[in-house]
C-alpha cells in the first residue's frame, strides 16, 4: 500500500515540477522579442496557439511528426489564412483538427511530450501567442482594411 502512495506522490511531484518548468519557459519566451515578419499561426490543442517563420514550416512538420496527409490539410489552410489545429496528445499527427480532443490525453505523459515540444520550438524561434494578442492583432487587420 506505501508503494502506491508512493508512486502518486511522484508523479504528483513531477507534474507539478512539469508545470513549473512550463511557466518559467512562459517567463523566458515573454521576454524575447517577438516581432516575427510574415508568420504563420497554428493551434496546438490543449497548449494554445502559436507563430512560427514561414520559412520553418518543414521543420515544424518534422518536430510535430505531421503525416502526408495532414501536411496538404494544414498547407491548404495556411494559404487561406485560416489558423489549423494539431492535437498534439498523438506522438504523430494525421490528421488536422482537434480529433477526440480531450479524451487523447494520457497524464503525466502528455505533460511530459508538451514540454519537449515547447523546448524544440523555443530553439526554433516558434512562439506563444496569447488568444487576446491573436484577436488583438486580427481585430487590428480588419480595422486596417476598413479604413483602407
């Protein structure tokens, strides 16, 4: 019985270490200047949406394992200029969209692939986008074509 109680304390201790983890690189990545030009948005269901250059699309593919398939759904909405969404609980993703949302994720295992992937994308330049500053700059956009 100690052992399970032992086993839930761990993991309870790692994830609250895995959350700590996620809000210092929070931290790190607000205060790197975030000005990218042209850049391309994605969805990363459940972490948020974020911008990358456009010229690391492959390279985003590659870090987020996006199948053949997906790669034409996500490249046909890029050039629309509509925001895809990669549920990243899959390893790999074959498919755009939310999928089974929620119910793909694993725990303490999800936690712990959300934060590789957001070291990989601090070194690649991929940066958070707090929905208020998407909406923000999008309401801007609509502004800048009504006035114009």
């Amino acid at each position: 019985m100690d052992e399970i109680f032992s086993e839930v304390d761990n993991q309870k201790a790692e994830i609250e270490r895995l959350v700590q983890d996620m809000k210092l690189m929070d931290d790190k990545e607000r205060s790197i200047n975030k000005s990218i030009t042209n850049p391309l948005h994605i969805h990363l269901f459940p972490i948020g949406y974020f911008q990358f250059p456009i010229d690391k699309k492959e390279k985003i593919y590659q870090v987020l394992n996006i199948g053949e398939q997906a790669k034409a759904s996500f490249n046909h909405l890029f050039d629309q200029k509509v925001i895809p969404v990669a549920n990243i609980y899959h390893c790999s993703i074959c498919e755009e969209g939310f999928v089974n949302g929620k119910y793909d994720n694993k725990g303490i295992e999800s936690w712990r692939i959300f934060i590789e992937f957001v070291k990989v994308f601090m070194r690649i330049s991929f940066i958070a986008m707090k929905i208020l500053d998407y909406m923000l700059m999008d309401s801007k956009l609509c502004s800048n074509k009504i006035l114009n």
